[in-house]
C-alpha cells in the first residue's frame, strides 16, 4: 500500500514554491524571494493562514482545518463573518485540494465564507482636506525635523488624493517629480516645473526604498487642472519624504502615523484616492480614464469607489451635472432671451470657439 498521507508543512512548502515561482498578478514580473515587496504579500496572504495550524508537521485533516478555520482573532473575537475568515477558508480549501482531504473538501463546501463584518470607511471632502492643510502648513513646530515632516507628508496628502488619488507608496515611485524624464522618445516635465500645466506623473514599477508599486509602471493625470486648486494644494512645491527603510510598507505607515498623531480625525489612505475619484467624477473625466490613471479595472472602479462616497462632495457631483452646455440652437435662444443678439460678430467668435464650428 502506498502512503498518500502529507504533512501541513509539506503542502504549505509546496505553495510557497509555487508562488514564487509565479509572476506578480498585475504587473507579471517574475516574484522573488530577494523582492522585499514579494516576501511581505506571501506573509500577508498565506503564512498568517499557515499560522493559524498549531502542529505543521501533523497530516492533513479536516479536524486541523477546522481548528485553523475558527481559531479566534488577534482580538479574541470570532472571526465568522470577517476578512480573516474568508481568506482563511479560502487558502486552507487550497491546502486540502493539494492533499487531496475529501472529506475535508466535503465540510468546506457547505461553509459560507462571505464577509458580513467591515470596517468603518472613513471620507474626507475637499474643503476639508484642504483646511487641514492651511492649519499645517501655518503652523511652527518648533524644529525643523517636524517641520520637514508636516511639509512632506502634506504635499503627499495633497498630491495622492485631490490630485492623482495614488497610493501612499506610488508617490515614492514617482520618475518626474523633480526632473523631466524621456520614455520612448516622449518628453514628461517634472512635476515641481511651474510650467508644467499638464502635470502628467510616470510613476514607476519601484520605489525609491525598493519596494515594487500594486500596479506597476504607467502614466497618471491629475483629476482636476483648475490653477487655483493646484497652487493652493501645493503640487509643484514637492517635498517627498525620505524613509531609510527597506520595508515596502514603512512610507504608508510613517503617513498613516502621521495623520493620527496631528489628529487629521481618520488614518485610511483610501479616503484620499476616493476623494480624488469623485474629484475626477466632478471635473468631467470619464470613469475609463480615472480606473486607468488609478492603476485598476472600471470594475473596481465602479464597486469599490462609490462605497466610500463622501456626501458633500456625492451632493457636488449631482448638483454640478445638472448644469449641462445647452445645443448651439438653444444656446442661441438664451442669448437672444436676454437680450443679446447671436449674429453679432464678436458673438459669433465665441460661438465658433466654444462649439468648434467652421463657419
């Protein structure tokens, strides 16, 4: 008879050869277990299930599934119903499909593993970003160290979230902040150029630390292009900050520490970028062009994005769309209803400007 049993550190050692022997799921670079980044997603995705099985040399069973499945939280807490769980279910059925535990199998299937438990999703308007920012930037720590620390990490703020809703980490990808860079013959200008009215970002595959970007290499734009805004904002006086770390995830965590020790009222990086969404939704660019200059699918756009809508700036979005240009036949009308006649020349000027006609 052959002995088909195998131990839970077997399975787990052949799941961790296979990721890294795999590409990364959006950009398709090849993982390495050298990639800071790459070690830091397989602990996050696999070793905190792996760890939740108390004896990894024991054989695979349905009893020690089971015990993984429902162990509790770090808080104590049942983890049916959360995150945890259905990560969990999902990489320990992965575990009984490599041992090939029938029975196992057999009790996963009749698991519902649906998140039910999320967690407050907190949003911040403009207004109030940017009265955050004037409070900051107006005001004297003292010493220059935390000096240079407001500065830098309101110019991250300001550039990830009104402007280009990045991530905290795609900021210290950026290739043209300081100066201009050339990608296959075309020209980007840095960002900090006072010139540079189009403010298109080249945000690279890495960070300056090491760490590889969710999405890697691509082009992003600003969601709004008002002068006022972006001089208020402070986008071209840039000021990245420096972290020595080699963690990929110390910058989000110096800014998410940051922002709770100057009391900014929430700590969630994504209230930025879903700011800048509805920013971009507000100005009039097309959900194509956001999920594209965003790094994600018009999928994730449309699903993840409206959850964390803010009120106050959803109630500008609405009221702003229902002044729509009017045709050229009306437009004409409502001149002439308030007393101005359209076949005037200078009149006429405007009209072939602003409807692009030729005669």
């Amino acid at each position: 008879m052959e002995n088909d049993l195998i131990t839970y550190r077997q399975v787990f050692k052949d799941m961790e050869d296979d990721y890294f022997n795999g590409v990364h799921r959006n950009t398709k670079r090849k993982r390495s277990r050298d990639m800071a980044s790459d070690r830091k997603s397989f602990r996050r995705c696999f070793t905190q299930v792996f760890d939740q099985v108390t004896d990894w040399d024991t054989y695979v069973s349905w009893e020690g599934i089971k015990e993984a499945l429902y162990s509790p939280l770090p808080d104590g807490n049942n983890p049916v119903g959360h995150k945890d769980f259905k990560d969990r279910y999902y990489r320990l059925k992965q575990v009984a499909e490599r041992a090939g535990r029938k029975k196992a199998l057999e009790k996963l299937e009749k698991i519902d593993p649906t998140q039910t438990v999320f967690a407050e999703s907190q949003s911040i308007d403009l207004d109030t970003l940017l009265s955050l920012l004037d409070k900051e930037r107006n005001t004297d720590y003292g010493r220059s160290t935390e000096n240079q620390a407001r500065d830098g990490w309101c110019w991250v703020s300001a550039i990830m979230c009104a402007l280009y809703g990045l991530r905290p980490s795609e900021v210290a990808a950026g290739q043209n902040l300081t100066k201009a860079i050339t990608v296959d013959g075309i020209t980007f200008p840095a960002v900090s150029d006072p010139n540079n009215l189009e403010l298109v970002l080249v945000i690279g595959e890495f960070t300056y630390f090491g760490g590889s970007t969710k999405t890697g290499w691509r082009l992003a734009i600003p969601m709004s292009k008002d002068k006022t805004l972006i001089n208020r904002l402070g986008i071209h006086n840039v000021c990245l900050p420096i972290t020595e770390s080699k963690d990929p995830s110390k910058f989000n965590d110096n800014h998410r520490k940051w922002l709770e020790r100057h009391d900014w009222g929430f700590t969630q990086t994504y209230a930025f970028q879903h700011l800048g969404n509805q920013l971009g939704e507000m100005n009039g660019i097309p959900q194509e062009i956001r999920a594209r200059s965003f790094g994600h699918s018009v999928a994730v756009n449309d699903s993840k994005y409206k959850k964390r809508r803010h009120l106050a700036t959803e109630l500008g979005i609405l009221t702003r769309h229902q002044r729509q240009p009017l045709p050229l036949d009306m437009g004409k009308q409502a001149l002439i209803n308030i007393g101005i006649n359209p076949d005037l020349p200078e009149v006429k000027a405007i009209l072939r400007a602003i409807y692009q006609l030729d005669d």
